[in-house]
C-alpha cells in the first residue's frame, strides 16, 4: 500500500510543479529541458520504488500511476471547473494585431514566441497581420491570421 501512496503523492507533486512551471514550458523543448526530464524521471522512479526494485512494486506503481490518469481525465470530463483547474484555459494573446502585454507576462510569452508560431505556421511575419494568437491549453500557440477583406491597412 505504501508504493500507491507514493505513487499518488508524487503524480501530484509532478502536477503541481508543471502547473507552476506553466504553459510556457511545453512550447519548445531545449537541451537544457531535456536534461532536466530525464534528471525529473529518475528521481521519480527512486521516489516510487524506493527500496523495491521488484517486478511486481513496478506493475503496482505503475497501475497506480495509469488508475490516477483515468481518474482526472474522468473528473475533466465530467466537471468543468476541474479541466480549466488542471489544463487552464486559452489565453488570448494578441487581438486584432496589438499583442496583450499584460497577459503575455501573465503566461510568460514572449512577442518572438508569437511570431515564430505565426512564420511557421501561417507564413506571418508581422502583428498586424494576426487577428488573434491564442495559447492553448496544451502549450501551442493558435494564430488566426485578417482575411483578405478585413486586414488592416
């Protein structure tokens, strides 16, 4: 029963500091990000197991691990309040071509964050030509670029 605590107790943990780290993290992963994954995954896998390094510690941590999953992906279905406690929500970031400085602090993007997500995505290489540019829920920017018959002059 100890290895389903632990494992509950750092999934948890895991969720709060990302949480914490915020959406900014998931954009682009740099080497420096992959090195700490891989330090995070070790250290987690010494914090489920502890001192068993068993077969069977190891399918119990892990169904613990996937049980848990199921059960938020569950509880963010079926509650809404729980998904946007969890995932957050869509932030606008820029509107009609002027980028939203306060919520871009607020979600810690930059402006080359934006325009590098619109050159690659939509070919933009400029604000004024993005209606809106919005951060999802799962770190990737969104643009939506004027039509032809609204942009700006």
């Amino acid at each position: 029963m100890d290895m389903v605590f632990r494992a509950l107790a750092i999934y948890l943990f895991l969720m709060v500091v990302f949480k914490i780290a915020g959406r900014r993290a998931l954009l682009q992963m740099t080497s420096f990000d992959l090195i700490l994954l891989l330090i995070i995954s070790e250290a987690t896998q010494q914090a489920l197991l502890g001192e068993d390094f068993s077969v069977t510690g190891a399918m119990i941590t892990i169904t613990t691990l996937v049980v848990v999953d199921i059960i938020f992906g569950l509880m963010k279905k079926y509650i809404s309040p729980v998904e946007d406690i969890l995932d957050g929500s869509p932030v606008i970031l820029v509107e009609n071509g002027k980028p939203l400085i306060d919520k871009l602090k607020k979600v810690d993007v930059s402006c080359d964050d934006i325009l590098v997500s619109a050159r690659q995505n939509n070919g933009i290489t400029e604000f004024a030509k993005i209606k809106y540019a919005i951060l999802e829920r799962n770190g990737h920017i969104s643009i939506i670029p004027f039509g032809n018959e609204e942009a700006p002059v």
